[in-house]
C-alpha cells in the first residue's frame, strides 16, 4: 500500500507531537514531591502482560542524585543541571515469559512513554537516556545484581532561552524529524527483500 500524502500530523494527539528529549534544564528551579508523585502514578498506570507491573523505578533527587549523575556517560553531560533523576529497573522473572519471549522490557517502556507524556504535559523536559555505566549505577542505588537497568529518565524544568547558550538555542530550536511511514511500515506481510532499505 501506498500511503497518501496526507496531513496525518493534525490527527495524532497534540501532546505526541509536542514530546520532545530537551537538553536544556533550569539547575535553580527543583521539582517538587507533588509533581514527582505525579509522574511516579502515571508510569504506574501503564498497561503490562497480565498486570504485572514489572518495573522498578529508583527516584533519585537528594542525597543518590549526585552519585547517579557520576554514573553518566560524558555524552550525557547536560544532564548535571537535572534536579531529579528516574531510574528504570527490571528483571525477566516479573513480567510474562511466553514461548522463549519476554515481554517485560515491553510493558517497561510502556510506563517510560506514560511518564514521559505526563511530564511533558505539565511543562517539564523529560529525557529518556541509556547513556550509563550500568555497574556503578547498580552499585550505587545498591540495586541487586539479577537486576537490569534499561534506562535512566532525565527530569527538570526546562531553561529559559534567554538564559541558555546560543549553541544550546540552536540544539533546543532543531524540529524533531522521524522516518517515513514507508521506511518502516509494510501491510498485510514482510517486505520483499528486494523493497528493503538496509
């Protein structure tokens, strides 16, 4: 099928198309408990296999935030301003095991993407990383071993322009850009080979 050049933008929810993985965060402003709470309640209605819930979240904004923020990758250095770090946790054995196939790093970016639109529907950056050092962060927020860290979510107010850098401006300013429906979408069975773009 052929998709037809279409607006589909206008179609898709507001709040889909406004997220965004800003870098520029407010290092004065903090996030306060109620916000938090908020954020840790969406993520917790996100759906999963059997409801299982299987994710663990670490909420690091006192006294494990600056061992965490030594645990970025140096790619990751903007994240120093964050004020609240989101932790995301999870082991094979708390989600559903079908067939050879687990399905709980599915229901986890579930609750990640749930927390994501919250924040960004109350104004603030959110920014999901896997940029990390996954042993230290481990041994840091004590988590166990037979656990995995599949992703650290970045929290904070964002920084107003007139405060930010002129190559931070330029970064913040840049539309955010996707692959087409074509590149990544086939109807009714696998592409042919020949189709496929490697």
């Amino acid at each position: 099928m052929i998709f037809k050049k279409r607006n589909c933008m206008k179609s898709i929810d507001p709040l889909i198309r406004k997220r965004h993985s800003a870098r520029a965060i407010d290092p004065d402003r903090p996030v306060p408990d109620e916000t938090l709470e908020t954020l840790i309640e969406a993520a917790r209605w996100a759906p999963s296999c059997f409801n299982n819930q299987p994710w663990r979240i670490v909420v690091s904004k006192d006294k494990s935030l600056p061992k965490v923020k030594e645990c970025l990758s140096r790619g990751n250095g903007w994240a120093q301003d964050a004020p609240v770090i989101f932790t995301f946790a999870s082991k094979p054995e708390l989600g559903c095991q079908k067939t050879g196939r687990d399905y709980f790093p599915l229901d986890l970016g579930l609750a990640i993407e749930n927390i994501l639109l919250q924040g960004i529907s109350m104004g603030l950056v959110m920014h999901p990383i896997a940029g990390f050092d996954e042993i230290l962060l481990k041994e840091s927020l004590r988590i166990p071993d037979e656990y995995r860290v599949h992703a650290l979510v970045i929290v904070g107010h964002p920084l107003p322009a007139e405060r930010m850098e002129s190559s931070q401006r330029e970064k913040e300013a840049q539309p955010s850009e996707r692959k087409s429906a074509e590149e990544i979408v086939s109807w009714e069975g696998w592409p042919q080979l020949s189709d496929e773009k490697i």
